[in-house]
C-alpha cells in the first residue's frame, strides 16, 4: 500500500473528519469502547510494522 499522495495535514483531516462523523449517533460509552479498540489495532499495527522492519533488516 503506497501512501505518497497523502500528506500529514491530509490524514489528520481525515482522521478528524471520519471521527466526528462515526461520534454523531454513539453515546459516550460506546465512543470510548471504540477509541480503546482503535488504539489497541493502532499499537497493534505498530508492533507488526516494527518487527517486519527489523526482520527485512536482517536480511
């Protein structure tokens, strides 16, 4: 997956914008089982990154 086109300001306004539509019809309980799911598969994807990273490295 090649993100190039995409600059930093691009994915934070995406990112805010996709959060305050998906907010509009949740209460405060299910936003924070959802943020907490969302950072859990965001350190998640983190750790994947890394490892695949320092595995091609070895290489």
């Amino acid at each position: 997956m090649c993100n190039s086109n995409c600059s930093g300001s691009n994915l934070i306004g995406l990112s805010s914008s996709l959060a305050l539509i998906v907010s509009q019809d949740l209460s405060a309980e299910e936003l924070g089982i959802l943020a907490a799911f969302f950072t859990s598969f965001a350190d998640n994807l983190a750790i994947i990154a890394t490892t695949k990273n320092s595995c091609e490295n070895n290489i």
